[in-house]
C-alpha cells in the first residue's frame, strides 16, 4: 500500500474523532485541512504555529495528534513518536485502531505509548450492592511498571482504596467503604489512580456519584408457590352400608329367632324383635337418604398441617433476614461524565 | 336346683356383678382410659314354658352398667319383669322374675368381640315358674350405621344350666339385636335391645326324659348417661 493511501485511511478512522472534537483554531483548521489533503508539510507547519498560539486542551491534543500523523506520513518515526506522546499526555485515552491504521502510524503510536508513563482507559463501573456485600469495579491500564495508588476524594477527605507495584490491566474491587467499614457517606466523590515510576508520573481520574438508600425488605408470605392449602373435609358418596348393616344384622336376629324357637311353646310375641329391628332399619334407611356429612381428610390435614409449619418458618427466616435488611444500607455508584484530561 | 347349688351360683355371679359395678362406679380418674355408662330401662317380657299355654307377658324396670377398659368390656344389667298369664290363663300365678345378668367382653377386632359372664334369674313365687342359672359364652358383632349410631347383634350359648325345679338344658341359646344412639359428644346414650332366650330344658322322670323347654323375650329400652 502506499504511503498516501495509508495515511488516507488513518485519515478516515480518525474522522469521526475529529468531527467530535470541534476545533475553533483557524490555524488548527487549516492543519486539518491540510493533512486531508495529504499535504504533511503545509500540516506540520500548520500545527506547529497553532501549538504556539492559544488553544484549548483538546485542540492542542488534536493539534500534536495531527503532527503525530503527519510526521509518521513522511516517515519521521521519532518526531511522529514524541507528537504523540504530547498528545497522549493530553488524552491518555487515545487509541489508534491496528486493523485500520497505517503500521507505520501504529508503530509511531506504540512507540509513544511505550515511552510514556500514563493510566488509561480508566472505568468505574456503575453498580448498586448492599452495603458490606458487593463492590464497584474499577479498571484502568498502566503502560510502564509503576507504584500505582488508587484514591478516592471527596471534600477534605481521601481514602486510600488500593496501592500497588503494576503494569497492564487491572481490575479492582472497591466497597465503597470507610476505613472503618462504614458506607462512605452520599456525595459527589473522584477516583484517582496516580502511577510513579522514578521522577515519572501520571495520574487519571474519574468523577463518580455515591447515593445511599434503603434496602428492600422481603414481603410477609401467605402461601407458598405451587403448594395450595387442600380441603379439610370431604363429603363421601351416598352409600347403602348401613341399610345393608342394619338389613343383615336384623337378619340374623330374626333367622336366630326362628331358629331356635320350639313350635310347642306356640308364636311368641315377636313385638319386640319388630321393635329393635324396626328401629335399626329406619335408622339404616335415613342413613341412606341422608346427605352424608363431611368427613375430615386426615391426609389432606396433615398436608395443610405440614405446609403451616412451613410458612411459619420461612416467614420466620423471612422477619429474621428483615431485621438484618432494616440495619442495611443500599448504596449506589454512579460514574459522572469527565471533565478533564489527565496530568 | 338343690339349695347348696344355688347358693354357689348365686355367689358367683353376686362376686362378678360387685366388680363390674365397682368399676361403674368408681371415680374416673381412677379409671383411667375406661368409659363408663349407666343408665335405667324399661322392659318388656314375655315368657312361655313347657307349652303354649303357660305363657305370660309383663313390664318392668332394669338398669344397666357398662365399664370399658382398653379391649375389655365389663357389663352388667339387672331386669325386674311382673309376668301376667297372657290372656288371663286360668289357673296360672303371676309372678316376678328378677334377672341378673353380668359378662365381661374382649374385642378382638373393631366389630368382633368374645364375651364370658353368668345370668341367673329368680322366680318369686318360686313354684309358678322356673328359677334359673347358667354361664355365657358368646360372640358379638357390631357395627356403626351413622355417626353415633351402632348396631350389635350377638348370639350366646348357655352353658351349665340349673333350673329350680331340675333338669338340664344342654341345648340353651340366646339371640339379641342391640341399637345405641349417642347424643351430646357420646355422654347421652339411647338403647333398644331385644334378646330371646331358649333354653332346651330336659328333666328326667322313673327313666324317661321329658322335654320342658323355656322361652323368655325381652326388649329393653333404655337411656343413659357416659362419662
């Protein structure tokens, strides 16, 4: 590829990121301008005069960074390297994608990153959590060895959250806590990360809101999911058992009777069998026309029995794990937009 | 009945009637897990003998105690019946029967039930009809028709009866059916219980063998309390 379709590339990656950074500087402009149109030489002088001029920091960090590109399009791999070292200064987040930019730009860009001592990319992550049970993440890149400390400040306070000797990704788990292990009161709070190696060093920062809230508690059960209270009684099927009873009962009284009466004695006064059996009879003859009575369910007592106890107990969990949840608090994260570049 | 045999028999089922009634009416809480029920009966007789025509019929009053104890059931039951000839017989004495009777049961399963007890009943006046006594060995089965309402019916062999005016009766058997209502949780009961008695009376006379045989129904009506 040549060196002008590269660069044209690198040029059109880069675009939307210009086109957000609106640039006021007419010199700037024209450097801009300048650079679209290939002319590096027209764009490092241009940049170079608006860098002496009076610039906000993103347009002087945009300012380096098209002297970066410009440099890197002549093959002045040193000069390309220091113009983006500025500009990383300037915006440690800068980032030049490989897959679409020019190698020779991209080895320009390592080179300054590999010079540079810088904490980029830093993230807080917005979370919501207990507190004394959960944690924000916070995750940043260190790109040279160094003692990295990692604070957070608020007013006239600032707590140490993390100190260590490293390079590359890291991730830190932040509880948000006092060093007494309280919740660190609601406010507006920053999360700094300074790194230090020998007299280098370079600090980021991100602003983040802390709000304080109650924890919610479990609601007062009243059933349990999938288990229903079942019916106490049942009301059984009519049923001719005790005309049947009362039948066959009177039956053998009656063939008992028969049985063992003496024909010489002549026909007893059988009043009192008619009586009794009578009796038995109608009862039986009731019974069956009768709507039975509901009869307790004994296994379905003993289930409802079972699932009262069970209520009881998670509603007693339930109140146990609410007088912990009164005593809680909810605290909230919340990462704010940043204001400034690195210094 | 000889005047010694009486006396023996007399004194046994007087032994058995006192320990029933003991625990009739002993207080509960020395019973334990017993359940006791005592109450009054009114009663209807009627009694034949030898042929048909001495045959008489009457009223009377009786009471009647039950004691329950684990599987066991002690009972006892007293009936005083005033016999008039039926159809004013000519010839014939009224008389009054006084009859004892006591048993004590175990249940072998919910329905089934084996008994052994004594009956004895005396005639006053002694000649007009025949004193008796004998042992019982019976079975019982009994079933609830309703909540509260319970069928029995029981047949019993008569073992070793003596009559006042002698003889024997090997073939001597009884049959009753039983109704009981409970009412107010168990504590108020209402009985009706027909039993039928035959006994095969057989006497002996310059070596011939006459057949003399008794038949006694009674119904008794009863209410009672449980405790």
């Amino acid at each position: 590829m040549r060196p002008g379709g590269a660069l044209l590339l690198a040029l059109l990656m880069m675009a939307p990121h210009a086109a957000a950074q609106a640039v006021q500087n007419a010199t700037l402009r024209r450097a801009v301008r300048a650079y679209e149109t290939l002319d590096y030489r027209q764009a490092i002088t241009l940049s170079q005069t608006a860098l002496r001029e009076r610039l906000s920091g993103p347009e002087r960090g945009r300012a380096y960074e098209i002297l970066g590109l410009a440099y890197s399009g002549l093959d002045s791999l040193t000069k390309g390297a220091e113009a983006f070292r500025q500009a990383l200064l300037i915006n440690p987040d800068m980032r030049m994608d490989p897959a679409r930019t020019s190698p020779r730009i991209t080895v320009a860009f390592d080179l300054a990153l590999k010079q540079s001592l810088l904490v980029r990319e830093l993230r807080v992550d917005s979370a919501r959590f207990v507190g004394g049970q959960g944690a924000a993440l916070i995750r940043y890149t260190v790109t040279q060895p160094a003692r990295v400390r990692t604070t957070v400040v608020g007013g006239a306070r600032t707590i140490l959250i993390d100190s260590t000797v490293a390079t590359g990704q890291i991730n830190l788990r932040w509880p948000v806590q006092l060093p007494d292990g309280n919740p660190l009161p609601a406010g507006s709070y920053t999360v700094v990360v300074q790194a230090t190696a020998g007299t280098s060093s370079f600090s980021a920062s991100q602003p983040v809101r802390i709000a304080l809230g109650a924890v919610d508690t479990l609601p007062h059960l009243t059933t349990l999911p999938g288990n229903e209270y079942l019916s106490e009684t049942e009301t059984p099927p009519r049923s001719w058992r005790p005309l049947g009873l009362a039948f066959l009962y009177t039956g053998i009284a009656v063939a008992g009777t028969f049985a063992l009466e003496s024909g010489d004695l002549g026909d007893g006064a059988r009043r009192e069998l008619v009586a009794v059996g009578g009796v038995t009879l109608g009862v039986g003859l009731v019974s069956l026309l009768r709507k039975p009575a509901p009869q307790p369910v004994r296994a379905n007592i003993l289930y409802n029995n079972l699932l009262r106890e069970q209520l009881a107990r998670r509603n007693a969990d339930v109140a146990r794990e609410n007088i912990n949840r009164r005593r809680q608090v909810e605290l909230r994260v919340l990462p704010l937009p940043k204001t400034g570049a690195g210094r | 009945m000889s005047g010694a045999d009486r006396r023996t028999g007399g004194r046994a089922v007087c032994k058995l009637a006192v320990a029933l009634l003991t625990l009739a009416v002993a207080p509960p809480d020395r019973l334990h897990a017993q359940r006791v029920a005592i109450g009054p009966e009114f009663i209807v007789g009627d009694y034949r003998e030898q042929s048909a025509d001495l045959a008489y019929q009457g009223i009377g009053f009786g009471a009647g105690a039950i004691a329950r104890w684990r599987r066991f059931t002690g009972e006892v039951q007293y009936a005083s019946v005033e016999y008039e000839p039926e159809d004013g017989g000519a010839g014939l004495e009224s008389f009054s029967a006084a009859q004892l009777d006591g048993v004590l049961r175990y249940t072998l399963s919910g329905t089934a039930s084996v008994e052994l007890g004594a009956t004895r009943r005396d005639i006053d006046p002694e000649v007009a009809a025949q004193s008796m006594s004998a042992v019982r060995l019976g079975v019982r089965l009994s079933q609830l028709l309703a909540p509260g309402a319970r069928v029995t019916v029981r047949g019993t062999y008569l073992a070793a009866a003596k009559f006042s005016g002698g003889g024997s009766a090997p073939f001597a058997f009884e049959v009753g059916l039983g109704f009981l209502g409970e009412l107010a949780r168990g504590h108020v009961r209402l009985t009706a219980d027909y039993e039928f008695q035959h006994l095969g009376r057989k006497t002996e006379s310059g070596g011939t063998e006459f057949d003399v045989p008794i038949q006694q129904w009674l119904l008794r009506l009863g209410a009672g309390v449980a405790f």
